[in-house]
C-alpha cells in the first residue's frame, strides 16, 4: 500500500488552502468568540490525545502505525478512535469561522475525507493485524470521528469476532 501523506502536512495545505480562498471578512465578536472557543478545545483535544500516546510509550508516528506497542483506549481515545485527526480537523473549523468565509470549510472538509480514506484507513489495518482481538472490540465500541455511544454506523469497525474480549481500560 502507498504511504499516505504525513497529517500534520495534509493540515497545513488545507489552512494555506482556507488563505487562498479569500482574506478574512471583518471580525465580529460572536464569530470570533467561536472560533476561539473551536480552537481552543481542538487543540486542547490534540495536544491531550499526543500525550496520552506518549505515557503510554507507543508511536505517535503515524507513518508507522505497525510499531504502535499498546492500544490506547482511554483518555481521548475512549471517544473517538482519531482525537488527535479530530483535533486537527477542529483547528481548521477554527481557521474557517475566523476567516469568516463558507468557502474556508471546504479545505476542511477535504482534510476529513483524505484523513479517512488514507491514513485512518492504513492505520486500522496496521492496528487490526497488531492486536487482532483487542482491536476488533474497541473499534465495535467506539466512534472512527465521534459520536454518543452505539450512535454510529459499524462498517467502519472491521472484522469482528465472536468471543473476543478486550484486554484494555473503558
């Protein structure tokens, strides 16, 4: 398989992207308001998911998913399976409502949809084969995006098999 584009490179083509589509419109406090509010949260999102990662000891790289060494299931990860894509994802919203301009959700949009068909696609396979169980139980739990609990569609969760228990923390 074809490696993917690097996240972090992805992220900042769509926020030069978001640029391109036209300046900024006017601030206003409301609009501003939210984006700092989006902002904040999503990179507090990114930043929380990095450091989960990193006390457990396993890779944030995301070019090799195959050398992840525990399966992180807590923290940010018992909502989302991707909080740190999530994050980056958020930022852009951000960057969008501050530029104040619809077509700025656009870049965003894009990153969602590469992100999901590329690196998350790439990573749960690496993931599925390195803890087949384990996995297999977690991605039936829980949301690829996010979402309330048992509210999202299952084709996204793999294989799954009868009998499998999960090792990990809920």
């Amino acid at each position: 398989m074809k490696t993917p584009p690097p996240p972090a490179a992805l992220a900042t083509a769509a926020a030069l992207a978001q640029r391109l589509l036209g300046g900024p419109r006017p601030a206003r406090p409301a609009r501003t308001a939210a984006a700092g509010l989006v902002g904040a949260a999503s990179a507090g999102l990114l930043v929380a998911a990095v450091e989960q990662f990193r006390r457990t000891g396993t890779t944030v790289n995301p070019l090799e998913p195959g050398t992840a060494t525990d399966l992180v299931t807590t923290g940010a990860n018992a909502v989302s399976r991707n909080p740190m894509y999530v994050g980056m994802a958020g930022v852009l919203v951000a960057h969008a409502l501050l530029r104040g301009r619809w077509a700025a959700l656009l870049p965003a949009a894009a990153f969602v949809v590469a992100i999901d068909r590329g690196q998350i696609a790439a990573e749960e396979a690496a993931l599925r084969e390195r803890f087949p169980g384990d996995y297999s139980t977690y991605a039936a739990r829980v949301p690829r995006w996010v979402g309330l609990p048992g509210s999202r569609r299952t084709s996204d969760a793999g294989p799954h098999r009868r009998g499998c228990r999960a090792t990990v923390d809920s």
